[in-house]
C-alpha cells in the first residue's frame, strides 16, 4: 500500500511538472505576441493577449504593469469619454493590483503613477491635488528602487513642469485648502527629462515635453532642437505619429 501511495505521490507530482512547464510556454509565447504586436504599433491587440496571460496566471507582475500602461495609452486616444473612463479605471486597478503583490516593483508605481495622471486630468478641487502628490510619490518609490527607470524620471520632470505651471492664486489656494505641494521648478523638471533622456534617447515624448519645458526657461534655441530631433527618430508607439506632428506644429510656431 504505502509503495502505491508513492507511486502515485509521484505521478502526480510529474503530472503538475508537466502542466506548469506547458502553462508557462503557453505565457512565454502570449508575452511575446503581446509585445511584437505593441511594437508594430497595435496596442488593443496587445492589451488583448496581455489580457489572456493574466487569465492563465492572475498574479503575473509584467502582465499586469503593460495592462495598466496600455490601458491609459489607448485610454488617452479615445474620443469618448464614457470608454476613456473605462480605460482610465481599468488601468488603475491593474497598477493596484500590481502593487498589492508586488511592491517592490518598480514599473508596477511607474503604471500607478502614470494612470493616476491620466484620471486626475478627469477630477477637480481636492481629488485633483491627491492624486496629484500620489503621483509624486509613486514616481520617487518607482526611482528608489529603480535609478534608472526613465519613465520616472518623465513624470518627475512631467510634475514640475505641471505644479510649477500654476498661478499664484491657485498656489495660494492649495496651500489653504490642501496643505501645499512639494517645490517645483521649471530647471527642476528640465533636469528630470535631461535624466530620462540620457538612460533611454529613444523616448520620443520626452524630448516634446523637455523642449516644452526649455522654452519657458527661456531656451528657445535648445528647445527647437529638441523638437528637429524628434522629425528623424523612429515611431517605437502609436502615439508617437501624434506626437511627432505636434512638434512639427510647435516647430512651425517657434522657428
């Protein structure tokens, strides 16, 4: 008898081997469908079988941060906003879930980060000024444990540039009411997109966003350049034709 048990003990242990090696080929394969389809710009087909991974396995830490990212992408391109709400609240919740599991994860705060961005766009009064220091927060988590994660580091550069942009009676306003926010600068928020760009120069809205910033610093020049460079990189995102033309538009009013 106990030698029965133990054969079986065995099968079955060689039965789980044989269907957790299949089901994380079967993963292997989807991811990377998943990302040659996000790289010849088909982001809802990505987002679909990013989708089928997490369905195979729930608790899949690079499943769940590219759901959260893609759905505030495709989310930001939507002209209704009844389905850009959907996108926004969805990648929130793929970020949260993330962090709930991984919390040491640096892309899961860079996921929270970025669809706090996205919705906070969509609030007003309080709510907004939350979610505004939230992003902040995930954000310096994300390069804490990451130094080089240039997505951080955007949206550092991105939040200066943003809290610095206020007026005076709306920074008077959320000192009373909110308590403040941390100082910004716009050289604060250049210095951040300079980090961004110099880990990955291929991340074409950061170069829009730092010759944003270097026009009202007063860089004009610099800024111009920033926006040429963008006319000869390669499209890595489906956003980046738009954000090509915009730097073509921004050329045409600056040069």
């Amino acid at each position: 008898m106990i030698k029965r048990i133990r054969i079986l003990t065995c099968l079955l242990a060689g039965f789980l081997l044989a269907f957790a090696t299949v089901r994380a080929q079967e993963i292997d394969v989807l991811i990377r469908d998943a990302e040659q389809m996000e790289a010849t710009l088909k982001e809802k087909e990505a987002f679909r079988l990013f989708k089928e991974v997490l369905k195979k396995q729930p608790v899949h830490a690079y499943a769940l941060t590219k759901c959260s990212e893609l759905s505030s992408r495709i989310g930001h391109r939507e002209k209704d906003n009844r389905v850009r709400d959907e996108y926004y609240q969805a990648a929130a919740i793929y970020a949260r879930t993330a962090l709930k599991y991984f919390p040491q994860d640096d892309e899961a705060h860079v996921a929270m980060a970025i669809a706090l961005g996205r919705t906070a766009l969509t609030k007003s009064g309080k709510e907004k000024i939350a979610q505004v220091k939230e992003i902040r927060q995930h954000a310096e988590t994300a390069l804490r444990l990451n130094p080089r994660n240039f997505k951080a580091w955007h949206i550092i550069g991105k939040w200066h540039f943003e809290v610095s942009s206020l007026n005076m009676m709306e920074k008077a306003a959320i000192k009373v009411f909110y308590g403040g926010l941390p100082q910004s600068s716009v050289k604060s928020s250049i210095e951040a997109y300079e980090k961004a760009r110099a880990i990955n120069p291929n991340f074409m809205l950061n170069y829009l966003e730092l010759a944003k910033a270097l026009k009202k610093d007063g860089e004009k020049q610099k800024a111009i350049s920033m926006l040429q460079t963008i006319q000869g990189m390669p499209i890595h995102t489906e956003d980046d034709p738009r954000i090509r033309q915009e730097a073509a538009d921004l050329l045409n009013r600056w040069d």
